[in-house]
C-alpha cells in the first residue's frame, strides 16, 4: 500500500520542472526575438539599399533630362545596368537583372521581416501569460499556506505537501492544456506566422 503523501522533495522538484518549462519558454521567446530582429536589420539594410540605388537612378534620369539629346541610348542603358547590378548585388542572392523582381524581392523581404514581428508578438504574449499563470499559482499556494496558521493559540491545519502537489499538478495541466490552443490556434493562422 502507498501512502497517500508526497514528501517535499518530490514537491519541490515538480515546481522547480515547472519553473524550468517556463524558463525554457522564456528563452525560446528570447531566441525568436534575437531572430526577428536580425531579419528585421537584413530587411531594413535591403530597404536602405533599395532607396539608394532608386536615388541614383533618379538623379541618373534628371542627369540625362539635362544633357537633352546629348546622349546615346547606350550610355543610359549602361547607367541603368550598372544600378541594376548594384541592388542585385545588394541583396546577395545571385539575382539576375530583372528590375521588377529586384523591386519584388525587396518588398517580400520587407512583408517577412512583418511576419515575424506578428508572430513573435504572439509568442511574447504566450509566454507572458504561462509566467503570470505560474506567478498566480506561486501566490494561491502561499494564500492557503496563510489561511490555515493557527489563530490565537488554536491547533495548525497545515495543508499538506500531497494537496499542494495535486492543486499544481491540475493547474499544470490547464496551463498545457491553454498552451495546446494557443499553438494550435497560432498554427492554424493564415498569415504565415505558424509556420517555420
């Protein structure tokens, strides 16, 4: 027969795994962001570029409205290839010298850099309410801690370590059971940020 108890320990090293899932958590949230900000930086590098070398094909337009009829087509051709060539050359990936899709390469970059900011939102906020769950779970514990001290020399009716563990093990369990919606619900988005 096993005794209905549960010794301190054993308590103990079950909030410490629910501390070190939510931890977990935490630093994946950390990582994600870390992540989205490096996208964020290449995309907005690309968009600087993009600018640039839009810049210099104005002023190479209003270079040749000035020179009039001075100049062949081919030196025009030539200035626009070598703008092409440097925004090509900017965003690294060998594109060839296409303009429309270097303009749609640039704005994808842009459109997935805000991707990943929605989705690392959404993953802030879950993390967010796993440590405010656990916080509210730390502070119910400590509630019925207190309410059951002796009062004015009365006998103690502590709670014991069996009904705090089972209390956190079913807390546990809606907290799991709240993070399976959250990412089914995340996967389930049709912008995009479920996937990856």
């Amino acid at each position: 027969m096993r005794w209905p108890f549960v010794s301190c320990q054993r308590h103990e090293r079950e909030i410490n795994a629910l501390a070190a899932d939510r931890d977990r958590i935490r630093g994946e949230r950390n990582q994600f962001a870390a992540d989205r900000d490096a996208y964020r930086a290449a995309a907005q590098t690309a968009a600087g570029q993009f600018t640039e070398a839009d810049g210099q094909l104005a002023a190479a337009r209003a270079r040749l409205s000035e020179y009039g009829g001075r100049r062949t087509a081919s030196d025009v051709l030539v200035e626009h290839d070598v703008h092409r060539k440097a925004l090509a050359d900017a965003l690294g990936e060998g594109w060839h010298l296409n303009w429309d899709q270097l303009l749609a390469a640039a704005r994808r970059t842009v459109e997935t850099a805000g991707e990943w900011k929605k989705d690392h939102d959404g993953q802030k906020q879950r993390a967010d309410l796993l440590e405010m769950s656990t916080k509210a779970l730390r502070d119910a514990l400590n509630e019925q801690r207190d309410k059951h001290r002796p009062i004015d020399g009365g006998s103690p009716q502590p709670i014991g370590a069996t009904t705090r563990l089972r209390r956190a093990k079913a807390h546990a369990a809606a907290l799991h059971e709240r993070l399976a919606e959250v990412t089914a619900a995340n996967q389930a988005c049709t912008c995009g940020g479920g996937e990856a």
